[in-house]
C-alpha cells in the first residue's frame, strides 16, 4: 500500500507539470505534445498597399464578398495623435488606424532568448537592449482598424479619401480630451465625417460615423468595423517570446470564442453571425485590440480570410461587424457610435468597458477558480504594494485555508516514516511470503491507525487550485516587468541568475528526504531524481511563478517538519 500511495502521488506530480509545461508551451504559440503541430505563418514584414482592406460581411448569414473593384490610387496622409497613455497614426486614405504605440508599457529584456542568439552567432558580449513602446496596429502584421461603407450588393466600397480638418495633434498638460475630425467628399451619393476622440488616461477611442445622403434620392447605407491582421505570432510578454495571437467574438449567442487562424483556414468558424449586441477582438499576451458598440442594434459578424484583395497578404484575417444604418432622406443624415479599444488586458477596466470584454484574458477551463484567485491577487496587491510579496502573501494565506487538509496528510507521512523500520523488518522476515506480508502489513496499518494514502487526497484537492493560479500568474499583464526585490526586476521573464530555480529543486529534494523512504530502491531513487529533473524544468518558468512553487515548498517543510518533530519522527 505504502508503494501504491508513493505511485500515485509521484503520477499526479508527473502529470500535472507535464500538462503545466505543454500548457506553457501552447501559451507561447509552440505546438502542443498531445495534438499535430500547427501550420507556421510567416511574420516577414509586408508593406501593405494604400486603402487595402479586407472584405465585410455580405448578407446576413452569407459569406462576405469581395470588393467589387480595386480602389484607385489616392493621395495618404498619416497622423499621428498622442496622449498620455496612447501614440495612434490614422491614414487618411480610408481613415484607418494604421499604428498604435503604448508608451506605458516597454517591450522587456529575455535573457532566455538573448543567450540562445548569442550562442547562434557566437558574440563575445550582449547587444546593447534599448526598450520599445509596445505596439498594436502596425504595418508588419498588416495590424489595422478599419471602417466603411458596403454597396448594396454587399462589396466593400473603394476606400475614401478623408482630408484632416485642422486641430491638435498632442494632448496638452490641463488638456482632457482632443478630436481628429476627417471628412470625404461624395462617393455614391454619401458623404462621411469621420470623428475619433482621444480621452487623457484612457486606452479607447471614441469613433463617431455621420453618414450624409447628397444622392437626392433616400439611401440605406452599411457600416463596417473591423480589425486585420496577419496569421504571424508576435512578441509576447517579454522579447522575442512567441505568444499566441487571433481574433475573438463575443455575443449573447457565442458568448466568448477564440479562432484560431488555423481553424480560420479550414471554414471552422461557429460563431452566431446575428445578434443585437457583441463585440469583436484581437487577442494576445497581456494587450488586445476591440470594436465596441454597447448600444442595443442589429448587427452581423463576421470572422474570415481575406483573399484576393489588392495589398493585402495571402494570410491576412478579418474580424468585425457589420451594422445596417437607418434610411437616409435627402440632405440628411446617420450618426453610428462605436468604440475602440486599444490597450493592455487590465480585467478591472476591460469589464467597465463593455459586457464580457474581461474574457479577452482567458484563463481558459479554469475560469471559475481563476477569477476569485485574481480577485484575491488584486486586492492583497493593493494593500502590500509589490507583485513579489503579494504572491508570498497568496501561498500563504491559502496554506492557512487548506492547514487541516496538509496536517492530516503530513501526520499520515510523518507515521509512515516512524513504521518504516518496522516495515522493513516485517518484509525482510516476509520476503518470501508476499500473501502473509501483505496481510502483516495491512495489521500494523491498522494498529497504527495509518492511512497509506491520506497523503494523497491534499495533492487531488490543491493541484485545480495551482493551475489556475499558474494560468493568473501567467496571465496578468500587471505582473509584467514587476519588479519582487534584489536581482528579480521582472517577475514575468525567467530568473536572469537561475536562483530561484536551484533554491526550489533544493527545497523539493528536501521534501523528499522529510517523506517515507520507498520500499523500491529503483523507486527511491527516482524519488531523488525527479525534483531535479522538474527543476530544471523551471528553468525557463518566469520568476513569479518560480516564486510561488518556492514559497509553497518553504511552507509545506516547516508544516511538515514541525508534525513530524510533535510525532517524535526523525
């Protein structure tokens, strides 16, 4: 029984880090060991051709069509608006939000890839690392947001040549707000003024549509939102660290759904295509990019490839939707609010923003006990001031939750370790009586009052809880670049040193030498061979959760030390 107990725990250790390292693999965009090895997109740089676009959504519940014919070359003027929080350039020719730079948030020195490039190219001493303001929109994804207009035939019109009316370009201190406004001439018969607001402090964008009817004739037009972008993966939470990266929909049908480009590219889209309210996103680590339309309204969704569009690349993808405007009379006109999203994936703000726009920072199955752990996270945070100790407060506030459940699987251990000469003894006296050992052995059990698998029951109920932790800590934005103390500046990167990793395999082999030795001796020394193996594991972990196995193992060695030291066990 003791060796069945022992087998047990060391299974569900091995598989939970097992399905903890593919789970970290397929985060970053690597292939999963259980499923085939996804396609490889290119992330090469593309130039993208002026007013490019892809297609909107046709009918409703149709596959979009093509743009009927391709836009003419048209004059492009790009304009760059900043504020505190946001750097956005805006492409006249379409209106399209063709850049978006985060001055807030800096792209991060990884070590781990560093030295794989050192060691390719065989340097004598580091690149200089210069941080970057992170950015969304951009011209090497083919990463935009686009608005306009769909003919009656459900084709994308061409896109528009907007002229920028005069104004500021930069917020000014004292200064709350500032407006872009851009407007076209006739196309068809519509005329539209285009107004983005940029708001101090804030990573949205408020985008006003007025659609003017100069046909004479009254005219239904179609409005598009929607958001493009290649199917290359992008850096991550630290440099050079792949991430994964695709569109998302939410709406009172689908709820919330991620695409995966792949499944793009084999007609794999079960998304509600009609609802009266929804948005749709771009998602990947820590930042994200959204159309939002919080009024109630009709509108029509659509996740697709683009194909056969003048400028735009072979593996470029479409998310958005579509929205029928009122009939316009003659000399009249539409308004259409929409907002844009463009910023990091701050749960507090994103569920201020819009319905469900929290979801964009999936904790995947683990949802229900992730979102009370980040709670929880977010509120000691707020108390203690620092990521680090935050995560130390954390263990140890759910040690003191789960202290009977340790405590009875710690005394259970602490006796099996004080029968162990006994057992020893017996099986020796036994070994050639497997029947009779085993009924000797099941008699001390009893006598004893042991149960050979109460250590097991705390594993079955703790591991849920660390995988959804390990999926917040993975996926909090606020970690990035948080500094604990001394030499940890970034508690998302992995450990620069590797000290933390060689002080968690010290403190899991200590573990094992406080637990029961193994009857087996090959067993046993597996016992001592897997806290080095899983530790070099967390090698490449990032810090914060290195921290938290860590400050785990401490608490659990001096539970588990003192009940063995009340028991009399050495």
């Amino acid at each position: 029984m003791t060796d069945i107990r022992r087998t047990v725990l060391w299974v569900v250790f091995t598989m939970s880090l097992v399905l903890l390292w593919d789970g970290w693999q397929k985060h970053n965009g690597h292939p999963s060991m259980f499923s085939p090895t996804p396609k490889t997109v290119s992330a090469a740089p593309a130039t993208p051709a002026p007013g490019g676009a892809p297609e909107a959504a046709g009918a409703a519940g149709q596959a979009p069509s093509a743009t009927a014919a391709a836009p003419a070359a048209a004059p492009s003027e790009q304009i760059t608006i900043r504020t505190d929080v946001l750097a956005v350039t805006v492409d006249t020719l379409g209106g399209d939000i063709v850049r978006a730079e985060l001055p807030s948030y800096l792209t991060s020195y990884d070590p781990t890839v560093t030295d794989q490039l050192l060691q390719m190219v065989h340097l004598q001493k580091k690149p200089e690392f210069t941080p970057q303001p992170i950015v969304l929109f951009n011209a090497a994804q083919h990463y935009r947001a686009q608005t306009g207009l769909i003919s009656d035939q459900g084709t994308r019109l061409p896109a528009r040549a907007y002229v920028a009316v005069a104004g500021d370009r930069q917020l000014k201190d004292g200064q709350e707000s500032l407006q872009l406004k851009l407007e076209s001439p006739a196309v068809d018969g519509l005329k539209i003024v285009k107004t983005l607001t940029f708001r101090r402090g804030v990573y949205t964008v408020d985008v006003t549509h007025e659609v003017i009817n100069v046909s004479g004739v009254p005219l239904t037009p179609r409005l598009y939102l929607q958001l493009v972008r290649d199917g290359s993966t992008v850096t991550g939470g630290a440099a050079f660290t792949p991430s994964f990266t695709g569109p998302a929909v939410y709406n009172s049908g689908t709820k919330f759904k991620t695409l995966k480009f792949e499944d793009i590219d084999k007609g794999k889209v079960d998304i509600t295509k009609q609802a009266d309210d929804g948005w749709v996103s771009m998602v990947q680590h820590y930042f994200a990019s959204a159309w939002l339309v919080n009024q109630q309204g009709k509108r029509d969704f659509f996740v697709q490839k683009e194909l056969g569009q003048v400028g735009v690349r072979a593996d470029t993808y479409a998310a958005g939707m579509v929205f029928t405007l009122p009939t316009i009379d003659p000399d009249k006109s539409v308004t259409q609010q929409a907002t844009l999203f463009a910023g990091p994936q701050e749960e507090n703000k994103l569920s201020a923003l819009a319905p469900g726009l929290e979801r964009v920072k999936d904790y995947g199955m683990l949802t229900i006990l992730a979102e009370p752990l980040f709670w929880l996270l977010d509120k000691l945070h707020g108390f203690i001031g620092n990521w680090g100790w935050t995560i130390v407060a954390l263990v140890l506030l759910l040690k003191m939750a789960l202290y009977s459940l340790n405590a009875s699987a710690y005394k259970s251990m602490a006796k099996m370790k004080a029968l162990a000469p006994r057992i020893n003894e017996m099986k020796e006296r036994y070994k050639d009586k497997p029947q009779e050992m085993q009924q000797e052995m099941m008699k001390i059990y009893r006598e004893e009052k042991v149960n050979p698998i109460g250590g097991c029951l705390p594993i079955f109920a703790q591991m849920p809880i660390f995988m959804a932790l390990y999926w917040v800590l993975l996926s909090t934005v606020e970690m990035r670049q948080a500094p604990w103390m001394l030499w940890i500046t970034d508690l998302s990167v992995r450990d620069p040193y590797f000290i933390l990793p060689l002080l968690m395999m010290a403190s899991s082999l200590f573990q094992v030498w406080l637990n029961p030795p193994a009857q087996d001796p090959m067993q046993q020394k597996m016992m001592w061979i897997m806290p080095v193996a899983f530790g070099i594991m967390f090698f490449v972990f990032p810090s914060g959760l290195v921290l938290y196995w860590l400050t785990n193992n401490i608490l659990s060695i001096a539970q588990q030390w003192i009940i063995n030291k009340r028991l009399g066990v050495n």
